[in-house]
C-alpha cells in the first residue's frame, strides 16, 4: 500500500518535471548553468582548498570532521564562515592526517 502510493507519488513528480523542463531554458550555461558553471567551479575548488588547509592543521579531530561537515553541507557559507571566524594562524603547523577514532 505504502509503497504503491510513494511510487505514484514518484511518477506525478517526474511528469511534473518534465513539463518545466524546455530547450530554451539553456541558453546561457556560463552564467547561470545547470550543474553550477564557472561560479560553481570556483565554489569547488575553493572548498577543496578549506578541506586540504583543515586536514593538515593541528585541529582535533573531531573539529576536523566537524569543519569538514560543515563546508560541504553549506559550501559557500561555510566557505565563508571559516575563513573568517576558524582561528587558522593558532592551528597551522605540524600538523598532518589523522584516523578519526
């Protein structure tokens, strides 16, 4: 029973998908594209450079996984959030990868 309507539920939301979708839509995939564009390249890169720098510090782990967590669930706040409020001079050094327990 459950199954049938979450599978009813499913093929309204496809039909309805479809008939917002349009060729014309498409236009101009460099500005506002579909996956992101170049904007959302830059996003991607500048939060590989966050996990790369988090990784490396001298952070416990736990506020590795935490930092982590939280700039990939919200990439450009967190992208933000950490470069301003993470305290990066007190947690460079030696640091290096680390299993988390």
């Amino acid at each position: 029973m459950f199954s049938s309507i979450l599978l009813n539920l499913l093929l309204v939301s496809f039909a309805v998908a479809e008939e917002t979708l349009s060729a014309t839509t498409h236009g101009n995939t460099w500005k506002y594209g579909t996956s992101g564009g170049v904007l959302g390249f830059i996003v991607l890169i500048l939060d590989i450079l966050v996990f790369m720098e988090v990784l490396k510090s001298n952070r416990p782990p736990s506020h590795k996984l935490l930092w982590c967590v939280f700039v990939f669930v919200f990439p450009i706040l967190g992208f933000v959030v950490y470069w301003l409020f993470s305290n990066r001079e007190a947690h460079t050094g030696s640091g290096s990868y680390e299993a988390i327990p």
